[in-house]
C-alpha cells in the first residue's frame, strides 16, 4: 500500500514537472517562448546613424576595455597648424629667433593665439602634454607618446573622474544619432586645452539666426526690435 502510494506520488510529480504551464494573464512567458521570440528577426536591427554622420572622420577610442568599442572623432583633420613639422623641422632656437625678427617687422607670432591658462605653472608647462622629441605628438606624465588623435588620453591622467564619464556617456557629447555607431567628441573639441575653463554665458538657442538681418532688403528696423 505504501509503495503503490509512492509510486502515484512519483508519477504525478514527473508528469506536472513535465507539462507546460499555461501562462497565465498578466504572468511572465515560457521560458522557451522568450528564447524564441529572441531568435526571431528584429525590426530594429540594422539602424544606423552612419547617414547622420556624414562621414565624419574618427578614431577607435583605447584605454576602456570594460567598454563596448566606440569612437571620438579625429582632431588632426580640424586643427589648423597640423602637421607641426611644416615649421618644427628646425630647432626651437632657431625658430625662436626667426620669430623675434618676424614679431620686429610687425608679424603676429606663430602661436599668438596659444597662452596658456590651464593648471598652475608649477604643475603645466607646454612640454607637460606635448612632447618635445616629436611635435607632432603628445605625451604622458611618464612619457610615452600619444597620437593627437587621442589627446583625451593626455587629459584622463589629471581629470580621471570626467574621462570615466566621458567613456560612459555622461559626460561630452554623442555625435549623429542614438543608433551604433557611436562616436563622441573628443575632450579638445570642447575645451581648449590651452584655456580649458568653460566661462558662464547666457542660455541661447544653438542656431538661432536673425533672418532679418539676411535679407536681401536694407533694413529699416533698428537691431534688436521685436525681441
Ligand atoms: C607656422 C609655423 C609653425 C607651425 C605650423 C607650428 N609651430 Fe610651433 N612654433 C613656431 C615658432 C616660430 C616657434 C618659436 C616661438 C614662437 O614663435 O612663439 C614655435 C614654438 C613652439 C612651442 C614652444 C613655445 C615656447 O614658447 O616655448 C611649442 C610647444 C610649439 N611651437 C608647439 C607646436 C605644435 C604642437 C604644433 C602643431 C600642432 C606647432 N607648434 C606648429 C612655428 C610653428
Ligand atoms: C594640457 C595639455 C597641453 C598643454 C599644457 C599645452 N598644449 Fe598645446 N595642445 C594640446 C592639445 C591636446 C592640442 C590639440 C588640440 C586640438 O585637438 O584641437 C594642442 C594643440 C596645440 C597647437 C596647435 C593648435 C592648432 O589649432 O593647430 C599649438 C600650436 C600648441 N598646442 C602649442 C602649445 C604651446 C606653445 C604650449 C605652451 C604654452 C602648449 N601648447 C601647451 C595640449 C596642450
Ligand atoms: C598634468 C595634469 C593635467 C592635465 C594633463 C590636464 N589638466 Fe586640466 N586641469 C588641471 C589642473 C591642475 C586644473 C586646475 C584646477 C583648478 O584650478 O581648480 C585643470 C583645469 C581644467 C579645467 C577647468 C576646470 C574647472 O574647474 O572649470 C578643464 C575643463 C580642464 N582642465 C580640461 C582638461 C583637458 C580637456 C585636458 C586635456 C587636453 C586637460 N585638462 C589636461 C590638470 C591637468
Ligand atoms: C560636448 C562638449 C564636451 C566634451 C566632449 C567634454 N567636455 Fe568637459 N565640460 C563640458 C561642459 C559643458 C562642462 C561644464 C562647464 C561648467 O559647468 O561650467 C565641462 C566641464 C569639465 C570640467 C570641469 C569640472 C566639471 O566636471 O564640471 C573638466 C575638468 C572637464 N570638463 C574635463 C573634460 C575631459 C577630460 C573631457 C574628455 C575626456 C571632456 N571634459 C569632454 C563640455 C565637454
């Protein structure tokens, strides 16, 4: 009697562990049926912001393996005095001196528009971040070179806090769309790193235009009517 209760006991647990359980209103899905709804196609897949992103040149950012892959766009495509060796092939004396003649005859200096105002002197000097075998390049604290393309890596040593933001995307900006792939300003398309400090200014919608001061007609009101 009590091997036959048992051997019921037994049978009705194997077969209701084996049946499937109707899902119930309201209740979470099979397990088999989320795997398979998983595997089927997604209307999603295959969205891009590559068209939005006009081709814009960049580079793979290193230095965040926790990180899914993604890209800063490249800097020596905008700056203006890239490559440094159209003038840095001789040396700084030489270049120093050609300058001071330069500056007599009334010229502006080659880097007039670069003083810095970053880090106290003590601590920053122009040979802190570039390097002074290679102008081409930058360089670490313990000098190893790195690209102008990923000058961020310069500016993670000191700000480690912003870079790890950045890296996550809380910090900075993400170029194109919300779609892969993703690409993001580097650190020196928004700060100068000569004079990082971002001043306070007024909130101002980004591209805003007067068109009346577009037109083709001479104007006839004066600036700053109608605000
Ligand atoms: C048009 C020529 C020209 C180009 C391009 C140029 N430089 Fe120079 N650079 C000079 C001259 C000339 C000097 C000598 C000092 C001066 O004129 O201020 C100089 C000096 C410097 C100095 C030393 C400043 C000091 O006062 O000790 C640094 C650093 C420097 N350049 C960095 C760069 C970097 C980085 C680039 C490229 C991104 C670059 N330069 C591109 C002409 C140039
Ligand atoms: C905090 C690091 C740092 C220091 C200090 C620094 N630079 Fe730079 N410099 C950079 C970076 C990064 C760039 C590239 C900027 C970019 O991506 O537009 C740069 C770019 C330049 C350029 C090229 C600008 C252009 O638009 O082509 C010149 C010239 C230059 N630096 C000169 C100097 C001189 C001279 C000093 C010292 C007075 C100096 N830098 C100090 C980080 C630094
Ligand atoms: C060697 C260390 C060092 C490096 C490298 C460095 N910084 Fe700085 N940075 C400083 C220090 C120190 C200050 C001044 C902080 C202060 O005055 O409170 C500063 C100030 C700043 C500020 C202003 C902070 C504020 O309070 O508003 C910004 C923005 C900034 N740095 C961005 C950069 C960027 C971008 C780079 C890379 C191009 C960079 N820094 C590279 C040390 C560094
Ligand atoms: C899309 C533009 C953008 C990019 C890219 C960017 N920043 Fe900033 N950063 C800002 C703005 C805006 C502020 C806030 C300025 C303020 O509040 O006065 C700021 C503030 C800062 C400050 C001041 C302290 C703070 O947290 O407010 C530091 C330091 C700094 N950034 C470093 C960096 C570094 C390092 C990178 C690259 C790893 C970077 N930033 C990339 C726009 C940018």
């Amino acid at each position: 009697m009590r091997r036959a209760c048992l051997l019921v006991l037994t049978t009705a647990v194997t077969f209701s562990a084996c049946r499937r359980a109707d899902p119930k209103p309201g209740s979470s899905p099979h397990v088999l049926e989320t795997i398979a709804h998983a595997q089927e196609p997604n209307s999603n897949a295959g969205l891009s912001s590559e068209k939005h992103l006009d081709g814009a040149p960049r580079v793979t950012v290193a230095g965040y393996p926790d990180r899914p892959a993604f890209s800063a766009l490249q800097r020596t495509k905008v700056m203006q005095q890239y490559p440094c060796q159209k003038c840095h092939t001789k040396t700084l004396d030489v270049l120093r001196a050609q300058s001071q003649v330069a500056v007599a005859q009334g010229k502006k200096a080659s880097h007039w528009n670069v003083k810095l105002v970053h880090a106290p002197a003590v601590t920053m000097d122009c040979w802190t971040c570039h390097d002074q075998k290679n102008l081409d390049a930058l360089r670490t604290l313990r000098d190893a070179p790195v690209s102008l393309d990923h000058s961020y890596q310069v500016c993670a040593q000191c700000h480690s806090r912003q870079a790890a933001d950045w890296a996550g995307g809380a910090h900075g900006k993400r170029q194109g769309g919300w779609a892969p792939p993703r690409v993001v300003a580097s650190c020196a398309g928004c700060h100068n790193p000569h004079k990082p400090k971002l001043e306070p200014r007024w909130p101002a919608m980004a591209g805003r235009r007067d068109l009346r001061f577009e037109s083709a007609e001479p104007q006839t009101e004066s600036p700053g009517a109608n605000r």
